[in-house]
C-alpha cells in the first residue's frame, strides 16, 4: 500500500498534504483523478487553501471561462462535422445549378467561422443541433448561390421564412 492510505479497522485513513497528517477518508472529498479517488487535502485544508487563494482561483476561473469559449467552439465543429456541412452545400449548390442561378463554390464551414452562432434572421443564439443556412436573396428573386449572400440562420427561421417565399411565389 502507498503511504498515503492506511487502514486500520477496516477504516481508510488518507494523507493530508496539507496538515500532513492522516485522516479518516470521509474528511476527504472525492476526486475521480486524484490519490485513491479523493482529494490530495482534506476538506478543512482545501477550504483554508482557497480562502488564501481566492483571487487568484477567481482570475483563473476567468481566464478558463474565456479559453473554454473557443474550445466550445472547436467542439461544435467536430460535433456537426463536414459531413452535414458537406450535405448543405452540395445539395444547395446542386439546385442552384439546376435553377441556372450564378454559382460559385461556397464552402459552408467559412460561413460557419464569419457568422458563428448567431441567426441572421432573429439575432439569437443558435442551438448547434438548429444551424442551417439560407441564401439571403432567394434564387427566385434574383440570388445568386454566392458567399456573400449565404448566411446561417435557425433551421425553424429558415423554414419560416421559406413559406412567406411561398406565399409571395
Ligand atoms: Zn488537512
Ligand atoms: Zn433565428
């Protein structure tokens, strides 16, 4: 047994680094990567470690909140992926072509990175599982399949907008 577990009486005593003592393991607080499952510090020491270190632990927190926002961003590429991008733009780039409309090859990711997550249509922040993209000027009137006139919206924006096209037609 490493040093920093005893156990006597069937009970586990685990090793503070902080009070550098052993204690009765329910005075640790679990930590699934840590010694044995739990804190390297008891719970009293943890408590006295973070009042000591309260600005720094707030700085750091800042700065993990701001660097968690881009790697949330990395995630939702990952999550929807080329594939479905690569589904969207080939299918609309296919009915342009058939509609005789000006084309050129628009890559949907780069609408994806210049837009983000935002809806063009009601300026709200858009569910990941809710992206779609809409030729801002319809093909019916007038719009081309270009870069500059695709722009990604909510999927329920999109449809909402498609029936006033309808409508109109
Ligand atoms: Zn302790
Ligand atoms: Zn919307």
């Amino acid at each position: 047994m490493s040093r920093d577990k005893i156990i006597i009486h069937d009970e586990s005593y685990l090793w503070c680094n902080g009070c550098e003592q052993y204690k009765h393991v329910t005075c640790f607080a679990h930590k699934i990567d840590g010694p044995h499952g739990y804190n390297s510090r008891c719970k009293k020491c943890r408590k006295e470690y973070n009042d000591r270190h309260k600005e720094q632990i707030k700085v750091y927190q800042t700065q993990y909140d701001i660097d968690s926002k881009d790697s949330k961003k990395e995630y939702y590429y990952v999550r929807f992926e080329q594939k479905r991008f690569d589904y969207m733009q080939t299918s609309a780039y296919n009915k342009a072509v058939k509609l005789g409309v000006k084309v050129e090859f628009v890559n949907y990711r780069e609408i994806f990175e210049r837009d983000g997550l935002t809806c063009y249509l009601c300026e709200q922040y858009i569910d990941p599982n809710d992206i779609s993209f809409d030729h801002v000027i319809p093909f019916s009137k007038g719009g081309n399949h270009t870069k500059s006139n695709i722009k990604i919206c909510h999927l329920s924006c999109n449809k909402l907008k498609g029936s006033d096209i309808l409508w109109e037609g």
